[in-house]
C-alpha cells in the first residue's frame, strides 16, 4: 500500500530532522529542498537557481499574472515543486515530504498522513541558537521571521492555514518527548495507519 507522509513544521521543532529519521525507518524516499536537485536535472538548469526561490512568498509588487501564466520567479518553483510532488504520488512510490504545500497539493491521494511538528517555544529557540551558533535573541528573531516566511508562502498557495490543527492528521508537539521519541511516536501511528 502505498504511503505519503508530508509534514509542516515550526521553524525549531525539528521537523526536517524527524521527516529524514522517519524516512531512514520506514526505507523510503525523503524529500525536502533535494526535490530542486531533481527538478534542475530534469529541465537542464541550475538548483542553486531555483533554491533561491524555495518556499519564498510571491512578491507582488514584483510579478504579474496574465492568462494564468506569472513571471514571478517563487511562483514558478513553488508549482513545478507541486507538479513533481503530483508526479511523484502517481508514480505509486512511497515518501515522505517536508513543507511545499505537500498537505494540500497531495490532499486527494488516498495513501496521505500529514502531519505537524510544532515545539515550546525555548525549546526552538535553545534548538536553533545550538545548530545556527547563535545568541538566544538571535534564534528568537530568526524563528519569527522563517515561520512568517513559511506562513506567507503556504497561505497563499493553500485554503488551510498554517498551523492549524484541523488542516492535518496529527499535530504533536517535538519538545514534549524530544527528537528520536516523536520519531518513535509518529513511526508507530504510520505503522498503524498503513496496515
């Protein structure tokens, strides 16, 4: 049977980190900003191009919309990223998938969990400050401003919210039992919801 997790996530939470253990367990593809790697290949471009873009809000005063085609560079890779995930769930293939909106884009594939890690907000700040080699103030700040960037981005291309529980099969909280705990958790609720 075939799975996809997505998971949203808190900037702090460890999110990225739980989808990468989750994927070694469960022996599947984990995909995140290494999709951009794919998609260049594919179209014969450069990923360090298309990462500049990488789950960034559209920037009007910037871009244009005429007939449904947008000259907004973030709007371009946000949907080539969607038409590689929709690609991808066809393809029968299990995997799991960090952010890009997956939640919503993948919604009516009938194998999907989606999840999301949110944390304390000390514990984010102690996480980030720890892994970035920064003062508590500056972790602080950096949490704001990535979770406003991500909020930004999955607001505008999605009808849920950011967040919000009711948008996602699970919302569990890293701090609680820690990194490799909540993989233990989430791992058993896969294994469960998969047989």
């Amino acid at each position: 049977m075939q799975f996809i997790i997505s998971i949203g996530r808190e900037y702090g939470s460890g999110g990225h980190e739980i989808g990468r253990h989750l994927a070694e367990r469960l022996g599947v593809d984990f995909c995140d900003r290494n999709m951009l790697d794919r998609i260049a290949e594919e179209k014969d471009t450069s990923a360090e191009n298309l990462r500049k873009y990488d789950e960034t809000p559209k920037r009007f005063l910037l871009s244009r919309t005429v007939r449904g085609f947008s000259n907004s560079p973030e709007e371009i890779i946000a949907r080539m990223q969607f038409e590689y995930l929709e690609k991808k769930a066809k393809s029968g293939e299990s995997f799991i998938v960090v952010g890009r909106c997956a939640e919503s884009v993948l919604k009516d594939c009938e194998g999907l969990i989606s999840l999301f890690i949110t944390g304390d907000e000390d514990a984010k700040i102690d996480r980030v400050a720890e892994h970035r080699s920064m003062t508590r103030d500056q972790a602080k700040m950096a949490i704001l401003r990535h979770d406003k960037k991500r909020k930004a981005y999955h607001n505008y291309y999605c009808e849920g919210k950011w967040g919000d529980s009711r948008n996602y099969e699970l919302t569990i909280n890293s701090s609680k039992l820690g990194i490799m705990g909540t993989v233990d958790i989430l791992e058993q609720y896969i294994r469960l919801r998969t047989q």
